[in-house]
C-alpha cells in the first residue's frame, strides 16, 4: 500500500520527493525500535496471541485514516502508518522464524520462500485495487483502502483467536537488549553479516517500490497515466511472486547464497539500464526487477539465522531491527530525485545490491566449507 500512497500523498498534500518519502520512514522507523519488545512478548505470550495482537493493533490504526483524510493532515496519516507497521513488525518477528523453525533445517530456505509467496501475492493484488480505490471520481480518497485492510485485520484477528492454532509458547529468555543480541550475534557471522545486508536490501526495496510509480509517471521516461503505471506496478509484483516459486525450485539445487549473488547481479544491471539509459524498454526493465528481487528477503532472512538454534528469536529480532534500512535510503532516493531526477535516483538501491551480492557469495562459500566438512567427518566415521 506504500507503495501506492506515496505518488498519491505526493499529490494530495503537494509534497516534494524527499517529504513524501516520510511515509517510508515513518513504516520502517517501527523496526528500530519494536522487534527487541516483540520478541519478548512472543516469548511470553506465544505466536497465535501475537499474531491476533498484531491484527488488532492494524484494524485499529486503520481507523486513524479517516481523520487524516477529512482533516486533510499529513501527521495523521504518518501517524497511522506508524501504528500499521507495529503490527507488521510483530507478524515479521513471528512468522517467519515460525515457518523456518517448523521442520527440518534443511528446508528452512523454502519455508520461508513458501511464505514470502503469499506475501507476493498479496503485493500483486494491490497497486490495481488500491488505485481504483484512491482515485475515486476525480478525488483522491487515500484512507479507503486503509478501511478495508483494517477490516479484513480484524475479521482474520477473529477467526485465529477461535482457531485450534496451537500457541506454540517459546522459553522465556534473559537478555532482550539491542546491546547483548548484537554482542551474542557476533559468534554467528551469518546473522551479525546478514543483519547489516538486511538494512542494505530494505532500503533498496523500499527505493524500487516506492519510486516505481513516479518513475513511470515521469514524462521524461515513460509519461504513464495513473491506472497504467498501477498495471505496471501490479506486473512487477506479478513477476516477483511466479519466480518466487522459481526460486523455490532452483533451491532445490543450488545453495540460497549462490542464488541470493546471482539474482543481486541481475538486480545490478537492471537498475543500470533504469537509471542510465532512455527507451521504450524501460517499462519492462522496471517490471524485470521482479524476477530478481522475488528470492530475496526469505533467502537473506533464512540464510541469516541457518544453524542458530536457540538464538532463532533474538537472531530474528536483530534482523527485523535491520529492516529499518527502508526508513534510511528512501530519503537519500528522494533528495537525489528532488536534485537530479527520479531517474537518476535509481542509483541509490544499485550500490545497495553491491553489497548484497558480496554477502551471497559468502553464504555460498560457507555452504561449500560446511558441505566439505561433513563429507570429511562422514569418511572417517
């Protein structure tokens, strides 16, 4: 929905790039400080009352669109994207150490991709719906689809709290402090590494998206129209959740590290294309970043927190808290397209994936050393 409100938000309160960009900060802000007190709560309360409160607090915050809206304030609309992502934050600190803990380690790597599918999914559904939704007779009515969200929040909140989902309680540990976690983290190089690649690959996703619309709108670039640049949108997602299952199939064969360097490589020359050339592929350059990004967050996210074992809750806290990288680099992104064009900006994310090509190369030589030495531990028993 970000990704929508943005453009819309831009128009509505006659923002700039750099002041629209507040609305990435103020959802991705949530993540710097919640998911240490989230994992805590889980630890206490178990993953079914978690996931009901995190429902709850999003039907709730929804509401707060109304007067934004009617009051035509911008503050409020930060304020309830804000609440949103608390309850996002909470289902992310959740559910995926949930899906990769549920099963053999082995599998973990598809788990986790396996629910990133739906997520893509929904992502797929959006941009469509949710413009019909806001440019409604001529007027932009931005809490509309909020409305809906929170409602169906809610009914979901409902249907889990009566549900036979076990809560699967986890131990309470000591320890929940930014200050220890990152100290305990640095015996795992997977995770105190993937963290840092995590707040690199937020920033760049939340650049792709929440720019992709100005950058089709652009009548230098593409000169689309809101309902075309939102069938754009709609492709780009589309793209990311059929090859989310490609990626499902390809870990199959080939390490999640390996994958995560090759498809950053691909991300790389995609963005070049985008922000330093002029054609009629541009469109297509932009929805072919779906391919590549598709594996992304599940594969860095598994690969981060691979062999842990007890630390799962507090390596998946420090991993959300690095999500807050989507907060960062947007506003960079805005303030170069404010200078520069929204073009050009599209540099902002390449250099990103530099760095996480490098970390996928790592995972995969380590994957190889771990692979080697268990063959080696196998020949002399």
């Amino acid at each position: 929905m970000n990704d929508v409100l943005l453009p819309s938000l831009k128009t509505f309160f006659n923002l700039s790039y750099t002041q629209a960009t507040f609305i990435q900060q103020s959802f991705f802000l949530v993540y710097l400080i919640f998911p240490i007190p989230i994992a805590y709560y889980i630890s206490r309360y178990g993953y079914k009352t978690a996931l009901v409160t995190a429902l709850v607090i999003m039907s709730v915050a929804s509401v707060i669109f109304l007067p934004a809206y009617y009051f035509s304030s911008y503050v409020l609309s930060l304020v309830a994207i804000f609440v949103i992502s608390i309850g996002v934050t909470l289902v992310n600190v959740a559910a995926n150490p949930l899906a990769a803990l549920l099963g053999h380690a082995s599998g973990s790597h598809v788990r986790v991709n396996i629910v990133q599918l739906f997520s893509r999914i929904g992502y797929s559904l959006t941009p469509i719906l949710a413009t019909r939704m806001i440019y409604h007779d001529h007027a932009t009515t931005f809490h509309v689809p909020y409305l809906v969200i929170g409602g169906g929040a809610f009914l979901l909140a409902i249907g889990i709290f009566f549900s036979r989902m076990p809560s699967m309680k986890p131990a309470i540990e000591k320890g929940f402090s930014f200050i220890s976690i990152v100290r305990e983290s640095k015996k795992y190089p997977q995770l105190f590494w993937g963290a840092i690649v995590m707040f690199f690959y937020m920033g760049a996703e939340a650049c792709t998206a929440g720019f992709y619309i100005s950058y089709l709108h652009d009548p230098s670039i593409a000169n689309f129209s809101a309902d075309k640049t939102a069938t754009f949108l709609t492709y780009y997602y589309v793209v990311a959740s059929i090859f989310s299952l490609v990626g499902i199939y390809l870990l199959q064969f080939i390490s999640a590290g390996r994958l995560v360097a090759l498809s950053g490589i691909g991300m790389i020359i995609l963005y070049l294309l985008a922000a330093l050339t002029t054609s009629s592929w541009n469109p297509y350059y932009m929805v072919g970043l779906g391919v590549f990004i598709s594996i992304m967050f599940p594969s860095i996210f598994s690969l981060s927190i691979e062999g842990i074992g007890e630390f799962t809750e507090k390596g998946s806290a420090l991993i959300n808290i690095a999500i807050v990288g989507g907060a960062v680099f947007p506003p960079l992104q805005g303030m170069l397209a404010d200078a520069r064009g929204v073009q050009i900006s599209y540099l902002v994310p390449c250099v990103c994936f530099v760095i996480i090509v490098l970390y996928g190369i790592f995972c995969d030589r380590r994957h190889l050393k771990n692979k080697a030495d268990t063959e080696t531990s196998l020949l002399r028993i």
